[in-house]
C-alpha cells in the first residue's frame, strides 16, 4: 500500500530516467526536444508480431498474462519509436477482474453476459479486491523495467462509456438504454455510474503506482450525450475517476469521439491534457479551451489511407493548429483501424520527429 501523494521508490518519475522526456514535456506545457507522437490502440490488431504472439489466446486471458501484456506493450515503440508506450489492457478489464461475467467477442467487442438494468442489478455489484489488479500491475512493472527512457501511460475507461457495455449487454450505437436509465431511474444510474468509477479509478491507480506517469480516461461514446446530461450525469463520476490519481504527479489526458461540444465540461471533470477527435480542429479546441490546456490529437485515422502526400499535408496542418495550444501531443483522431498498414504509421512517427 502507498501514503496519498508518494510515488513508491524506483518509479520512473522519482529517479530521473524521463528527465526531457517529450510527452511529458508537452503535456506540462514545457518545451520538447521534438514533436512527441503516440497512436492510441498503437499496440495490437496492425502489428503482425501482436498477432502472432496473441494467436489461440483469448483478448481478456492475454491482457491478464503479465508477460505476454508487456511485450505487446513493447511492441509498438520497438517498432514506430514512438514517444509513449500505452499499456495494453482493455476498459473491461477491471469488471472482469471485480467478477464481472464479460469477454471481448473478436469483430465485436466487449460482450456482457447479465446485463446491468436494474437498481437490484446494480445493489448486486461485486466489490473489486484491490489484490485482483496484481496481473496489471505487474504487467505495467514488466513493461517499465524493459522501456527506459520511454513513459509508459496507463488508462481506463470513463464511467459512461464503461457503464454503457454493461447496461447495453455490449456495443451499441445510440447507447438507448443507458442514456434512457439516466432519466427514467436517476438513483439507479448515479449509483452504477458510482460504482464504474471506483472500479476504474482502482485501475487507473494500480497503474501509476506500478510506473506509468501519465494516464488516459477514454470516455470514447460520451460524444452521444447532450452538454446538459453530461454535466448532471457523467461529469462528477469521471471526476471521482480522474480524483483517484489527482495526488499523484502525473499528467492526465481526457479523450472522446465526437465530444467537440463538451470539451470544456471534460476538461473541468479535471483533466490536464484534452485528447481531441479529428472533428475539431486544434486552434478551435484551444480557442474552446481558453488557451490554457495542452491538447492531443488529432490526425484524422482515414489519412492513413490516403497516400503519404496527403497524410504529410494533413499532418503539418495538424501540426500548426496544434502549436496554437500550451503543448501538443501528436495522435491520431482515434484509435488505429486494425487494417493500417504499420509502415505508414513507422514513417509518420518520423515525419512528425523531423518537423521543428
Ligand atoms: O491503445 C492501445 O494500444 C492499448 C490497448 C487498448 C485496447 N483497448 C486493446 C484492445 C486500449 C487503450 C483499449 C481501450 C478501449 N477498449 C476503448 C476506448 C478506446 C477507443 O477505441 O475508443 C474501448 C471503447 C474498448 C472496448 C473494446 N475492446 C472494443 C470496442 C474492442 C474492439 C472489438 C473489435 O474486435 O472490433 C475491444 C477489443 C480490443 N481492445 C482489442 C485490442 C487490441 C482487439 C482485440 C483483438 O485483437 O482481437
């Protein structure tokens, strides 16, 4: 166990080894040797080293393999050089590991065996024993031991986008019944959204104490909520997710997809870097933002498609908009498509390197 506030001995915030390091530079808005870049969903279906190690073993069972998660950690940054190794683990896997009965179907995505409806459903939810992080937290130690000078971050899943698997029973569109549930049985849904941000906010904690130094929440379908709901619904339990790591000095990156109208609502659920979609271009998001937060983002995932002409073109532009914000941290708009060649992602990471 840890006092509030101090990195255990040996974290690679406390001895040094990510002195200059640009991501974390960009993130505190200070100056960084070059233009730090990462992919989210960097490690996995695009690698054909991911497939052939995950090959027979279910999503879930190779997220909770310590030695096997590391490596497909390493991966990615061995591969492209990129300026951040991010854990690989899924949003679930805190339910699974509290007990939940869930699994990551291929081509699908998480499938939830009884969903949760009811305020019956929702009293019946497991505790999370914190010893049951032990797999992740080892598996984020591994990675660290082998990164050097590389910051590993970790992430979670916000309580909405997470609340929406388990009440939906899996992945949905419009995300109907959750957003009905808010109205209909207010109790209900403060409740389950509650209980999501313990669980996660766990995550997120075993995470930085094992050496990530920074994280990420993914509220990836927030986008599908009104300003309004997400105030009085959403934005105090990713608070209380976010407050699970505030003691700690590691910089916090806030995502989602379509959420051009709630940035400054994600931001105050008390973020330090916005992660922006590529809907909203950098300058408006920091005009959005008043000019005070670093943002990540937001190469638009099509370009990588498109041809190195014009995903260089688009890149650059991203680039300036970008420089408008305290710090920017390069991304993609969202995650890698499983079907992106790795050589064009290898070759943008050293694009963005080369540009001053
Ligand atoms: O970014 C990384 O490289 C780290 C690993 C990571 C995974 N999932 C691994 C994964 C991260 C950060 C996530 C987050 C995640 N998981 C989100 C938020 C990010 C986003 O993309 O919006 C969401 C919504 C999930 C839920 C989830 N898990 C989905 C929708 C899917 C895809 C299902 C499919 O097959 O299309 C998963 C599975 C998953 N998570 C895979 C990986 C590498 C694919 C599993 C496989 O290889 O079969």
């Amino acid at each position: 166990d840890n006092p509030a506030g101090v990195l255990p001995p040996g974290h690679p915030l406390s001895d040094g080894r990510l002195a200059g390091a640009p991501l974390l530079a960009a993130m505190t808005g200070q100056h960084a040797d070059h233009h730090p870049v990462w992919f989210m969903r960097q490690a996995g279906r695009s690698l054909p080293e991911y497939r052939r190690v995950r090959a027979g073993m279910p999503m879930l069972q190779a997220c909770l393999t310590p030695d096997l998660a590391a490596e497909i950690t390493l991966q990615p940054v061995r591969r492209h050089g990129v300026d951040a190794a991010v854990l690989f683990s899924d949003i679930v896997v805190p339910l699974k590991l509290a007990g939940i009965e869930v699994e990551i179907v291929p081509g699908t995505g998480p499938v939830v065996e009884h969903p949760i409806r009811t305020v019956a459903d929702v009293a019946a939810l497991p505790a999370l024993d914190p010893a049951a992080l032990a797999p992740v937290a080892e598996a984020a130690a591994r990675t660290v031991a082998e990164l050097g000078g590389v910051p590993l971050l970790g992430f979670a899943g916000a309580p909405y986008t997470v609340a929406s698997y388990l009440v939906e029973g899996g992945p949905s569109r419009e995300h109907l019944r959750t957003r009905a549930l808010m109205h209909a049985e207010p109790e209900t849904w403060h409740a389950l959204a509650g209980w999501v941000a313990g669980v996660t906010g766990s995550f997120l904690r075993a995470q930085v104490l094992a050496g990530a130094s920074a994280v990420q929440l993914f509220d990836s379908w927030a986008g599908s909520l009104s300003l309004s709901d997400y105030r009085t619904f959403v934005q105090p339990h990713s608070a209380a997710a976010l407050a699970a790591v505030a003691d700690l000095p590691v910089p916090r990156v806030h995502f989602g997809v379509g959420t051009g109208e709630l940035l400054v609502a994600m931001r105050d659920a008390g973020a330090d870097v916005m992660g922006i979609d590529h809907r909203v271009a950098l300058d408006t998001a920091n005009e959005r933002l008043s000019g005070r937060t670093p943002l990540q983002g937001n190469i638009d995932p099509a370009l990588l498609f498109a041809g190195e002409e014009a995903l260089q073109a688009h890149t650059l532009e991203v680039l300036r908009a970008g420089a408008q914000a305290p710090g920017h941290v390069v991304n993609l708009g969202h995650g890698v498509p499983p079907d992106a060649d790795p050589d064009v992602l290898t070759r943008l990471v050293d694009f963005v390197h080369r540009q001053r």
